[in-house]
C-alpha cells in the first residue's frame, strides 16, 4: 500500500512566491531558435506539483504550501495573484460551485472552463498551485462534476483536486467516505497521476480520531 499523504497545507487568508524568468531576447531571431526559446520560457514557467514520500514538491522541490482561499474565482484578477505572489504565497485554493457564482451550471456541467483555465494558468505563470475544491455542498450532480472538471485540467501541472470541502462536516449535501472513494475512481479514470483528496471539518481530528 501507498503511504498516507501527510503534507500539511495552509490555506490562510492573502499573497505568493517570486517566480524568475530568462532575459528578454533583444536581438533577431531565426523561426527555429525563436521556437526554442519560446519551448525553453513556458518550460522555465512550469509550476509541477507532486507528492515525495510525506511531503508536496513544486518542481521536484519539497515545498511548505501556503495558500489562501480564493473566493469567487470566476471573477479572479491578475492583479489579486501578483499581490498574492509578492507576499510568498505559492497556493491558491478555489471553489468551482461556489454559491450562484461557480464554474458549473445546476446540472454539474463545466461552463466556465475558459475562465477557469486562465486563472489556474495565470497562477502557474507566478510559481502558485491551485488547490482546485470541486464541491461543497450544492445540489449538483457530483459525479458529473467531478469528471468534468478532472477532465478539463487533465493537461494543467500545478492544479491538485479536493473533491468536497470539509465533507465529514453533516447535513444532506456532505458525502461518506464511501461516496469519496467512488468520486476518487471517477476522478482517477480521467487522469490517473491527478493528485486527489478530501478535506476533513478539524473537530475530527481530536483525541485519539
């Protein structure tokens, strides 16, 4: 068996990490090193995140995240991930059913994935991970969303997947760990090196929990 993921993640409340990128070419270029140089520059911009034993990495790095949550995403600005990067935070965490302002329409389907794309690569341009929460707790059909949104992001390197936030938290919306592990399966089948969990309401993780 895998070894439980024990990385901490911080979610907080403002700002991210300086992110250094090669000098302007000045001079002309031929087509095939212009090429080279452009491959070279989203290379250098490549914000990856994995798993290394108990700890997350950014670009094989073991990393300390310190995210803020990123409230009605949907209507995120440039100008809100700068002020996050100024202040050395390498994570943002984003709701994509949040209320009346999310991603997804009521029938679970992704219909703002362009939206949703320049933000989570915006985010990548300024060395930040995307701690993407698919549910909270709307009506809509949760496996749909998942695939949808698992699917979209498939090809994006610093996104990671909380299939519903605080899910253990009770009432008619919150999931079992059961309904998880079928969202984890669903989310798995459409991208299998996705990095997918749960979050949990802190009152279970007291005494002996």
């Amino acid at each position: 068996m895998r070894r439980p993921l024990i990385s901490t993640l911080l979610v907080v409340g403002s700002s991210s990490m300086l992110f250094v990128l090669p000098p302007s070419v000045t001079h002309a270029q031929s087509p095939a090193v212009a090429s080279e140089y452009t491959a070279n520059l989203k290379a250098a911009r490549e914000t990856r995140v994995g798993i290394a034993g108990d700890k997350f990495t950014i670009n094989g790095q073991p990393t300390f995240l310190l995210g803020v949550s990123y409230f009605d995403a949907v209507h995120w600005r440039e100008s809100d991930l700068d002020r996050l990067a100024e202040h050395n935070f390498n994570l943002i965490r984003i709701f994509l059913d949040w209320r009346n302002r999310g991603f997804f329409d009521d029938e679970g389907n992704l219909t703002k994935s362009e939206e949703l794309l320049a933000l989570v690569r915006a985010a990548n341009d300024r060395g930040m991970v995307v701690d993407v929460t698919i549910t909270g707790y709307s009506k809509i059909p949760r496996d749909k969303a998942v695939r949808a949104a698992v699917r979209a992001l498939r090809n994006e390197p610093n996104v990671i997947f909380d299939l519903q936030n605080e899910h253990n938290l009770g009432g008619e919306a919150a999931l079992s760990h059961s309904d998880i592990r079928q969202l984890y399966f669903i989310a798995k089948a459409e991208n299998a090196r996705a990095i997918i969990f749960t979050s949990n309401y802190a009152a279970w993780m007291r005494g002996n929990t």
